[in-house]
C-alpha cells in the first residue's frame, strides 16, 4: 500500500500508556519509553512511507514548545498551556490544506472523535501497535529471502470513489 502522501499524527503519552513494552519501560525511565516508540516508529516510517509527526503534552512545563527531527520525525513538544489533543487538533486542520490522508493514532475517544470532525482517520494504539509487527514481519521476512507476504487489505481491491462512500458511511454522514 502507497502511503508516501499520507501522514500520522501520533498522541505520545497516550501510545506510550497503552503498549505494554512502553509502558513498562516507563515504569523504569519515560526518556527510554519515548526512545523505544521513536525508533519503532522510524522503522515503520521507513517503511510505510508516511510522514510521522509525534506529538508529546508539555502543557504544564513553561516556554513555547519545540519541534525538531530525529530519525526524519517530527517531534512536537505542545507549548506552555497547550495539550498534545489541542496540538493534534492544530496539525489537522493545517495538514488537511494539503489534500493528505491524515492518522491520528491514540486511544483517546474524545481525541478520535474531534480528529473525525477535522477529516482525520482514526487509529487506535493496538491497531498501530499490530501494523508496526506486522511490517516487522514483513521486512525480515525479505531480509531472510523468504517469499513476501502478501497482505490482503481492502485498500488494494476497492477504487478510491467506493472507499470514500465508505468512510462517509462510517461517520454516518448521507
């Protein structure tokens, strides 16, 4: 599947919560925890095409955010009084300009909704987490010269006019 154009917007803390291995590494050291999901979300990167955008709350710490890059991510640290699902609010709206397929990837049903209403599609932080090892498979699968794996996605069967019709079902829209 061609994702090139389409971008994720990833809730940080919220991921971080919600996956077990993070959340654990967590327990021990939140700069490990956030490391861990910047080097997973690289590979997946790398491999998807898409352009991720992670997003950490720093609402209650003073100054004016920061953005900056590493492993080709953008990392958003959300500015004084400002929350990650404001941010992710924000970036929507201004990603969505572009004409792009927008993720916002968190668990937050409030977050999922409000993303809903700013055109976003939602993914939830399993669904993430079960993409990220299933393109795990698949990259060692081609480094190993096993046969690729051949997913069978709706995205690949169904013509961009029908899959429309379907979100807009999907969101109860007529």
């Amino acid at each position: 599947m061609n994702r090139r154009n389409d971008v994720l917007l990833v809730d940080g803390y919220n991921i971080i919560g919600a996956w077990p291995e993070l959340a654990r590494l967590k327990e021990q050291d939140l700069e490990d925890a956030r490391d861990r999901l910047l080097d997973l979300l690289a590979d997946y990167q790398g491999f998807t095409g898409m352009l991720i955008y992670v997003i950490f709350d720093a609402h209650q710490v003073r100054g004016l955010g920061s953005t900056f890059k590493q492993h080709n991510i953008s990392i958003v640290y959300t500015k004084e009084k400002e929350t990650a699902d404001e941010c992710i609010e924000r970036l929507c709206s201004e990603l969505m300009i572009r004409r792009r397929n927008i993720y916002v990837a968190t668990s937050d049903l409030v977050e999922q909704h409000v993303a809903f209403g700013k055109g976003a599609l939602r993914l939830s932080a399993r669904e993430l987490l079960i993409d990220i090892g299933q393109n795990r498979k698949q990259i060692e699968s081609s480094i190993n010269g096993d046969k690729p794996i051949k997913r069978n996605t709706l995205d690949q069967n169904v013509s961009l006019d029908v899959w429309s019709k379907l979100e807009r079902l999907r969101r109860g829209e007529k």
